[in-house]
C-alpha cells in the first residue's frame, strides 16, 4: 500500500511540482474557456452547435500571423494584433451568419451540423490555400519570452498573461451580459427567440451579434496561443473536439459550467500526467462519460422541460 | 420541440460524425490529358495535422517527378498519373483508401503511408492484395524487419537505424539520466525503444527517469515538459514530430528546456519538423536530419543543388525530407515499371530489388531481403544558419545504411523470433 502510495503519488512531496502543474494546468483552461464560453454562447442562444468554431480559432492564429507581419515594428504591435485578430474572425463569423447560417435556425440540427461541418472542410482548405501547409510562427513581445517564479516554480511569463486575459475576458462577459441591456436581451433570446421578436426587438441583427462575439472569443483564443503552438493546419480539429468535451461537461450555454470545465479538464491533463502518465490522455472523455450519464444536461447547464 | 433533447440529438450525431469522420480533406486526383490509357498511381498518404509540414511538399515534389517523367514521354509510352488519399494517420480509414485506390481509381502502383501504425496495416494488406507498396517516409523498423512481406518497399531511413546512429553518439556524452517525450503510437514509441536498446549496451549505468507519451494530435505540452524536468533528467529524447516538435519547442523554451537537459532526436533535423520555428529553433540539439544547405556532399553536389532549386521554383520554399521521399518514390516506381516493361506487381518487384536507384542524394537501392533503400543518415547538432533563416545542423556524421541497417542475419533472426 505505501509502494503504491509511493509510486503514484510521490510527486505530492515536491510542492513546487504541483505548483508547476497546477499553473500550467490553468493557464491550459484559459485557451479552453475562451474556445468553449464562445461555443457555449452561440448556442445557448441560437441553438446551433457551430462545429466549425475551431476553424474559427484556427484563422484566429493565422490572422495573428497575418496582422503581425503588416503591424512590424510599430509599437504594441502585439497588443493591436490580438485586438485585430479577434475583430477580423469576428467580422468572418458575421459574413457566415448574415449568408448561410441565419437561413437554417429553424432546420432540423442534423442539416445545421451538416452546414457548419462542411464550413470546417472548406474553411481549412482556404487556410491552407492562403498560408500553405507549413507552421506559421507568431513572435511574442520580447518582455514575455522568459519566465517568472512563482513560489520557486518557474512559470513563462506569456502564459502569466494567457491568464490575465482570461480572467479578463471572463469578467467582461459576465458584465456584459448581467449589466447591460444587450446582455439582458441575449438571455432574453435564450429563452425564447419568439417572445423577444413578439416584443419589438430585432432578434435577427441580435444573432448575428451574438455569432460575432462567439466568433471574436475564437479568435481572440486563436491569437492568444498562436506565439505558443505555432499557426498550422490541423489546429481546428483538436481544439474543437477539447471544446465539446467542456460544454459537455461543464454544460451546453453555460458560461460557470464553460470556466468551471475548463479548468477541470485541463487539470485532469496536468495531474494525469503525474499519476497515470499512459491512461491521462483518456480522463477527460471518461468525465464526460460519466457526466452523460448521472447529469447529461452538464455540470452546470439547465434540465429543462 | 424540447430543446434539451434536440441539444443531445445533436450531440449524438456530432458523435456520429466525429467516430466516422470520413473525407475530412480528400485530395482531388489530377486531371488526366492524354489518348494513351494513364498509367494510375495511387498516394496513400495523411494530409491531417501534424503531417502536414512533410506530406503536401512531399506531394509538390511527387508531381513534379511525374512533371518530369510525362515531359520525357511518360512510363512504357503511358503517362504518368497520381490519385491522392487522406488517412487522418488512421489505419482503419488508411485500409479504405487502399480500397478504393485499387477497385475505383484503378491505380496499378501505390505510393505511402507517412504513419508509421498505418504502414503495418498496409504491410498485411499488400501480402493479402499482391500489390506492392512503397512507403514514403513511414519510419518503424518494424514494418521491414518482423512485419515485412515481399510487397514492402521503404525509402525513408527507419527509426532503428537513426535510433542506433544516435545512440553511439550519445554513448559518448555524459548523461546517464534520461527521459523521453513522444506521440503516443507506433511513430512515437518505437524509436525509443531502438534508440534505449543501443544505449544501454553501449552505455551501462543509464537510467530512465521519466516517460511521458501524449496523444498524437496534442497541442499543450506544458503539463508534460514541466513533469519531465520535474524527474531531474540530464538528457531527453523527443521523438515528437511535424507540428507536434514545433509546439513543443515553442512551450519548452520559457522552462529553460534547452539550457538544462540535452535534446537528441531521431526526426527533428528535418526542415519538416523545425522549419516552422524559424530562426526560433534551439542550437546544441543532437539530431537526425536533412541539412539540405550543407556545404558536404551529397548536399552540395550538382544533382541535388539542382533539386533544391526545381523546389524552390515550383513551391517558393526550399525542400524538406518529405520533398526527398516523395521524388525517390516516383522516380523510383517508374524505373521499376520501365525495366519490368509492365505494371505486374509481381514483376516491378523482381525489377525494383535489382534496380540501382539515382537520387538527388546519390545512388541507392532496395536490399532484395528487406526492401529497405540504402539511404544514408546525417546526424549532428542543431545551429542556427542566418543566411537561410532556419535551423540547420553542424558537425555533421554521414552514416552509410550498412552501418546503420541491420544485417540480413540479424534481420532473419528477428523475423524466426517473431514467428514463435
């Protein structure tokens, strides 16, 4: 029992360990609940499960690469980029609402999701079309590149601000959302599209608004980790199959169940790691597993009627 | 309708799509021009992920061997044709491509994998078939050794072979701590295993101290690199590839990776792997590579400066190792099918085992009794040239393939273990 104890939970011992693992492990989840509160906010209020927002987060790395290469050397570039980055695959998602996506609200989901995965076909040719096969490599600000220490664990800086910025974003939204008007009429639109239409208000334009949001948030994501992983093909099928994991769990149109997920499920990765380095690549489907099964509405999301 | 259920609904089919996941991104086949009948070449590749930095130069350099080929008036009077499939690196969906290559698009050769676990499939496949293949840069030792068949070529040098070449090198450093990081399937696992084998002869007294194998696909690395210098190695071997080795220098540097341990890895010298760092790339990295701006032959000979520069023209890039595979490939297939004077698989293979093979990197051929190229491996440390803007390697050791292959002896061995 002790062996055992030992073997599998000796890292316990090296608090600067855990520390390390704990940190990566969040900053992991800010990637994932920028991705996943977008995803979760679209269809929370239009009901359409839009499997091709990681393309979206994917030309959000590219546009970084992009915007970085027109802004060289002027000052704060990094900063205008992120900002235009997250605005040009905003403007993308509403060019994709406003043509195709608004003509299917009312579909049967099997048409919406045949709509939205031939959007991540044809959105990933383009890429490759337009930025070839090759990784695009995003240079961070110099002031980020080392790392600091936190209580003795060393923690890269960039990631220090890969943080701030989701915490950030998560305080903006929830200001948003429960203390503005637009916030009040999208959760208004989440409950009933037909009342707020019966009402006055002009919930088509509230749509598109809201898919450029979601659409943003991808993008924002996708800039944020481009200096990290590079801008490559192949970037939108594994964060967005991450992303359903998430809103699985954490519950669809959720936003707490979207942070509280995030933060399970790249946690789970970071102590998997430790404990179980050859099953730890599975955990995370095993939660959702068993959250489909005991909660299926999610952690967090609403059992409705 | 209950909006809860027509969520799962969705979900369900998500589901569904996602477990068939078919045609993801099917690469359409090029048009045919000529009266003659085609003769049909079917690449069996991955254009997914993180294969992508190898196989779509590997696929601009394939066409322009068949460029080359159909300008000096075809194969056997034929033209030359390629029809192109994508395995997402799955075997299954690799079987099905193999499929309907032979059955729809009538192709009478087949070029690929680039996956390693896709390779063994297709190894058992192509005995069941009688049709021969030739793998691209599919790199277990594996599929030559114990699951070979006589319809099994290979051009890339196997992870056996640089596993070793790197191993005696690294017998003669210091470190005796030693970890190791790689996608977790047949690519990432098995050169570990040859490279660990050689060391621990060559080298007693090494330990390993920590192995961490993510999922292929992954992208955040964080979590492993900082539990990997957690376990206080001296040395790690990184058998992660294509994008995959790209994230992860981009994650690894804030850690100081490149400062505390020594990196050795059997993939990572090729432009494939590191060319998407830039001038990013850590130096002092002891590498397997394609050092195509090395001022040594065979990179400075005529055949293959000319080579570089055909690539660079026709893409705007310079070459990558997969652009060296795919050109051997169909120059090979074709020298094969001209001196059997017919696509009879069965015949292309006597042909092929006898055939020297003229490569920009100098003249080969396939070992009758593995079907292995005799490709050399370059192995040196990783330093970054400013001239081109990207990493290249120095202190370069060309290993010639009979000192790095095993030897026909010890290739028979290993397939009578197997069989028990």
């Amino acid at each position: 029992m002790i062996r055992f104890l030992a073997e599998y939970f000796g890292w316990l011992t090296d608090p600067s360990l855990v520390l390390m693992q704990l940190l990566s492990g969040i900053a992991g989840a800010m990637f994932l609940f920028l991705v996943a509160s977008g995803l979760s906010l679209i269809f929370g209020v239009s009901r359409i499960v839009n499997f091709a927002h990681g393309s979206l987060y994917m030309f959000g790395a590219y546009f970084a690469y992009t915007w970085i290469r027109v802004l060289a050397g002027s000052p704060g570039q990094f900063w205008i980029m992120l900002i235009l980055a997250s605005l040009t695959v905003a403007v993308m998602g509403g060019v994709l609402e406003v043509i195709f996506v608004r003509r299917i609200y009312r579909a049967d989901p099997i048409f919406q999701l045949l709509l939205t995965f031939a959007f991540v076909l044809v959105l990933s040719d383009i890429a490759k079309i337009f930025w070839g096969a090759e990784g695009k490599a995003v240079p961070k600000p110099g002031a980020l590149a080392g790392s600091v220490k936190i209580f003795g664990a060393p923690f890269p800086t960039y990631l220090l601000l890969v943080v701030a910025a989701g915490l950030g974003v998560g305080l903006i939204l929830w200001i948003v959302f429960y203390r503005t008007r637009w916030g009040r009429l999208v959760r208004a639109a989440r409950h009933s599209r037909d009342m707020l239409a019966a009402l006055g208000s002009d919930v088509p334009r509230l749509f598109t608004e809201v898919f450029m949001v979601g659409s943003g948030l991808a993008g924002l994501a996708g800039a944020l980790v481009a200096p990290i992983v590079t801008a490559a093909p192949g970037m939108d099928a594994s964060i967005i199959i991450e992303a359903f994991v998430v809103v699985v769990v954490g519950g669809l149109g959720s936003f707490l169940g979207a942070a509280l997920a995030s933060l399970l499920v790249a946690e789970l990765k970071a102590f998997g790691t430790l404990v179980f380095p050859a099953i730890s690549i599975v955990l995370a489907y095993l939660v959702m597993a068993v959250v489909l099964i005991f909660r299926p509405w999610g952690l967090f999301g609403r059992r409705e009627e | 309708m209950n909006r809860t259920r027509r969520a799962f609904r969705v979900l369900r089919v998500l589901a569904a799509v996602l477990v068939a996941g078919t045609a993801w991104t099917a690469v359409p086949a090029g048009p045919a021009v000529a009266q003659v009948k085609a003769l049909r070449v079917g690449v069996a590749n991955s254009y997914t992920g993180v294969a992508i930095p190898y196989t779509i130069p590997e696929k601009e350099a394939m066409l322009l061997a068949v460029e080359e080929i159909n300008a000096a008036g075809g194969v056997l009077g034929r033209p030359l044709e390629l029809a192109f499939r994508d395995d997402k690196l799955r075997p299954d969906l690799g079987l099905t491509n193999l499929q309907e290559l032979v059955y729809q698009e009538k192709v009478e050769l087949i070029l690929g994998p680039f996956s390693s676990g896709v390779s063994l499939a297709f190894a058992d496949w192509a005995k069941q078939h009688k049709r021969l293949f030739i793998a691209t840069i599919a790199a277990t030792h594996r599929l030559t050794n114990e699951f070979w068949n006589p319809y099994v070529f290979r051009v890339n040098q196997h992870v056996f072979f640089t596993g070793r070449a790197l191993a005696r090198v690294a017998a003669k450093l210091p470190h005796k701590r030693y970890a190791v990081i790689g996608q977790d399937y047949e690519g990432g696992r098995v050169p570990w295993d040859a490279f660990l084998e050689v060391l621990k002869k060559e080298k007693p007294g090494v330990e390993v101290v920590s192995q961490q194998f993510p999922k292929l696909g992954e992208t955040d690395f964080t979590p492993y690199i900082t539990a990997t210098l957690a376990a206080r190695p001296e040395a790690v071997f990184v058998t992660l590839f294509g994008t995959g080795f790209q994230q992860f220098v981009l994650q690894a540097k804030p850690y100081g990776f490149f400062d505390k341990v020594q990196l050795i890895g059997p993939y990572s010298g090729r432009p494939d792997d590191h060319r998407g760092l830039g001038a990013e790339a850590p130096e002092g990295m002891l590498l397997n590579g394609y050092p195509w701006s090395a001022d040594i032959a065979p990179f400075s000979s005529p055949p293959h400066r000319e080579f570089v520069d055909k690539i660079r023209k026709r893409t705007g890039n310079w070459p990558v190792w997969g652009s060296i595979t795919g050109y051997i490939a169909v120059k090979a297939a074709a020298a094969g099918v001209t001196k059997a004077g017919t696509t009879d698989n069965e015949k292309v293979i006597k042909a092929l085992e006898k055939l020297p093979i003229d490569t920009p990197l100098g003249r080969m051929h396939f070992r009758d009794f593995d079907h292995q190229l005799t490709i050399p491996a370059w192995i040196g440390w990783s330093k970054v040239d400013p001239k081109i803007g990207e990493m290249t390697l120095t202190r370069i050791q060309e290993i010639p393939a009979e000192q790095g292959l095993q030897t026909k002896e010890e290739i028979l061995e290993i397939r009578a273990k197997a069989k028990k």
